[in-house]
C-alpha cells in the first residue's frame, strides 16, 4: 500500500480535483484505490455519492491521526489518496507522516509563497526523521498559452522539491468531471483533460514506483 496526499494550505488550488481524478485514473488502470476526505467540506466525499459504481470509494476521516488510521482503513488498497483541507495544520502534519508521496498543487497565476513553504517544511521535517515522503510541486489550472516559466520557477526555486511534467490546464471538463462523480477520462469530448490526467497518474505511479524501502 502507498500512500499520496494532496496538499496546500491554501484553499481552491485544485486539491480535491487532483486527488480524485487521478485516484479515477489509478482505478482505470486496475489498482485498488481509497481515497481519503480529511476536509469538513467533504468535496471527494460529494464527488463519490454523485458518482455510481465506477467512482472510487471515499471514507471520511476528521481526527489528525492519519498515520495510525489509514494502515488499518488502506490495508487492502493498492493505493491511498489523502485530500487535503486548506488551513488544517494539524491535520496536515499527520498526512505527510502517513504519506510516502506528497503533492502540492500550485496555481500559476495566484502562486502563494507562504502556504507552500509551510508544506514544504512539513515535508522535509519528516524526512529528516523517517527519511520519507517525496514531495513534487504540480501545476494546477494553468491557463493555455501562458508562459508559467517566469512566475513559478521564481517562486519554487530555493525549495529544493521537484515540479512534476504533468499538470492541469484550466478547462470545464474537470468542473464537469466532478460534479457528475466521475473522471474526466469517462466524459466525451474531453480529451485534452482525459490526457492530462492520464499524464498526472503515470507520473505519480513512477514517483511512487522509484521509492526505495526506508530503512529504519
Ligand atoms: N483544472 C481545472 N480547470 C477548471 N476548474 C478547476 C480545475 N481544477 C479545479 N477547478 C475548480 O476550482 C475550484 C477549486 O478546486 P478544488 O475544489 O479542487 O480545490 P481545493 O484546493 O480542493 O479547494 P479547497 O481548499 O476548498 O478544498 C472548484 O470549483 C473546481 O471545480
Ligand atoms: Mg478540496
């Protein structure tokens, strides 16, 4: 079982979107996936009460006490997804100890430094001590033909955490996507955004697959 969370204190940047499309895009490719709605807001959790059999399962979990629960509620996955919630510390530092992979959306054009370092921080405080998880920045909502170089590669530099190839671009699909309870990839005509999120889901499946066992 492995373990991805999906980070950034800062709210609306697209965590929800990401943790539930790619938990789709794992589910596509016969992995057994859990997601795990850690936010009050319960967005994944509305996202799989609209969706029918296909849709991943989602569990709600409010206590920061990940790393003691998703052992137990993961056994039998493949892979667990945590959703994370804006402005939840608490909650936040025990998702990262229960995580071998942490993602940090970033919104290009609103790219806010301070949230995204704290996650930062969060990240390599535990691998200090447990020499685990990876952390990657992805973009999210990128507007289609504008340049990203300039604004968050000033941003991220300095903060030593890879930023992953694969991102989303802004488009109605995943809206969509969300609010009929599936993923981009089960909508026609919304291949552009089915693509992405295939992207997204192999690279996280190779992040995941490039961990080496820690040693304790
Ligand atoms: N790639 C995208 N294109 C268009 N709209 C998007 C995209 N990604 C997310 N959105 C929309 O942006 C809003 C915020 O996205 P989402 O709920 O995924 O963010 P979040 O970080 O989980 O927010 P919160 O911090 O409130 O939990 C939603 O209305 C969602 O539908
Ligand atoms: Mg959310």
């Amino acid at each position: 079982m492995k373990v991805v969370s999906v980070l950034n204190r800062k709210g609306g940047v697209g965590k929800s979107t990401i943790a539930c499309q790619i938990a789709r895009g794992m589910q596509l490719r016969e992995k057994e996936v859990l997601i795990v709605d850690t936010d009050a807001q319960g967005t994944a959790s509305d996202w799989a009460e609209s969706g029918g059999e296909d849709t991943p399962l989602v569990v709600k979990i409010d206590r920061a006490t990940l790393e003691d629960d998703i052992p137990k509620a993961g056994k039998q996955y493949d892979v667990v997804i945590i959703d994370g919630a804006a402005k939840a510390e608490r909650m936040n530092v025990s998702a990262v100890k229960a995580s071998d992979l942490v993602l940090i959306p970033l919104q290009p054009s609103a790219v806010d430094i301070w949230p995204v370092k704290e996650t930062v921080e969060l990240i390599k405080t535990r691998q200090e001590v447990a020499g685990r998880p990876q952390g990657a920045f992805v973009v999210s909502r990128a507007v289609t033909g504008t340049n990203l170089a300039s604004s968050i590669e000033d941003v991220l530099s300095g903060l030593e955490l890879p930023l992953m190839t694969a991102r989303t671009h802004q488009r109605v699909a995943y809206p969509e996507a969300m609010g009929r309870g599936v993923g981009v990839m089960d909508l026609n005509g919304r291949e552009k955004a089915a693509r992405e999120v295939e992207s997204m889901t192999s690279e996280v499946l190779e992040l995941l697959n490039q961990q080496r066992p820690v040693v304790t």
